[in-house]
C-alpha cells in the first residue's frame, strides 16, 4: 500500500503526470511575462526510458486514446489553455492547429539518473524537465518535477486532493446521506479499520 501511486491532478497516462504538472507551471510563467505559445520555437523533455518507450507519440492521433499517451498533446493543451481535463481528448479540443505545432517543435531526451531513479525501488521516481526556447533565442528556466502528487514521497500535498476527489466522485454517484455515511467511516481512520469488510462494502450499495 505504501507504493500505491494515486492519480489525483490530472487525467493523464502515470508518466506525464510531472511533465503536466511541470507545464503548468510553465503556463503561469508565460502569462506572467507576456508570451504566447507562439513564441515557442522548441520544448526539451527530459525524461525517462519508460515515457519515452511507452507515451512518445508522433503523427496523427486520432482518438482520446491515442492523445492520453502523448506526452506532447499532454503538454500542448496545458500550454495553451492552463489545463488538461477528461474533455480536452476529445475533437472539439484536438482540432485547435496550435497542439500539433506545438508537439512538432518538442524533443523527448532520455536522462539516464532518471531512468534510474524511475527503476529504483526506494525511489520509484516518474521525473520530467521541461525546457522551453522562444524564437528570439530566450528560454525559461527548466521546470523539474520529480514525484507526481499521489507518489508515496508527496502524501502530505496528496492527501487534502484525494479525499476532495472523493468527496467529488461520492456525490456523482450517491444521495447526500449516503455520500455522509460512507465520509464518516472513510475519514475515521479507527472506525473503518475496525468495520468489516463486508459492512463497509455494503454503504456503497445503491
């Protein structure tokens, strides 16, 4: 359970989630200094063997699934929009010209630390750096984002977010008093382990 990897900010395949995070913050930086994605003449990811292997995807995509294992789509939209949502796979989104110009300039660059740290049992890293250069020859300072929110090492920013997604996906499902019910033995670290199995199953019975 201690390895357990919670995907809680983002609807993206496990190795983008840094490099979505990483984007955002390099979204805000752009607002704040006036630039459009325009601008943008390359993006370096630095990654690791597994992203690279697994979600590195060039040429057309041509469906949700095929665009929730591309690293670049994962980083065009937030780039562009200061987001990345269920809704931005599908056609209304991946229609806008911008994302494919924006993943025609991005390179994928194996690190091999992170490589290692990917595949090393104490740290079980899933690191991004994203790099990006503007065509008057400026760049922003590499974003490194190496432990997604949801990792083992990153519990503590983790916790508030799953448990509002929680709340948020109990109340897609459940009428308030149910969704109450379930909060108040969930959130009762004593009471749910003490609760069998069985009983605690049973409040989610509609």
């Amino acid at each position: 359970m201690e390895n357990v990897l919670f995907k809680i900010s983002f609807p993206a395949e496990f190795h983008a989630q840094t490099a979505v995070e990483a984007t955002m913050q390099l979204h805000a930086q752009l607002a704040a200094a006036g630039r459009r994605v325009e601008d943008i003449s390359r993006i370096t990811i630095r990654t690791h063997e597994a992203a690279i292997r697994i979600i590195d995807k060039k040429g057309p995509l041509n469906n949700p699934a095929d665009r929730d294992h591309c690293i670049q789509y994962m980083i065009a939209v937030p780039l562009i929009h200061g987001r990345l949502t269920a809704s931005d796979y599908e056609d209304s989104v991946a229609q806008d010209a911008r994302i494919d110009v924006l993943r025609s300039k991005m390179a994928c660059v194996e690190d091999a630390q992170f490589t290692k740290d990917y595949l090393d049992p104490e740290k079980r890293s899933i690191a991004n750096a994203l790099t990006v250069e503007f065509n008057d020859g400026s760049k922003l300072d590499e974003v490194v984002v190496e432990y997604p929110i949801g990792h083992k090492r990153r519990r503590e920013d983790s916790i508030p977010l799953l448990v509002e997604k929680f709340r948020t996906n109990l109340a897609r499902r459940f009428p308030v008093r149910q969704q109450q019910a379930i909060l108040d033995v969930s959130l009762d670290q004593a009471r749910l382990e003490a609760m069998p199995i069985n009983e605690y199953v049973d409040l989610y019975v509609i």
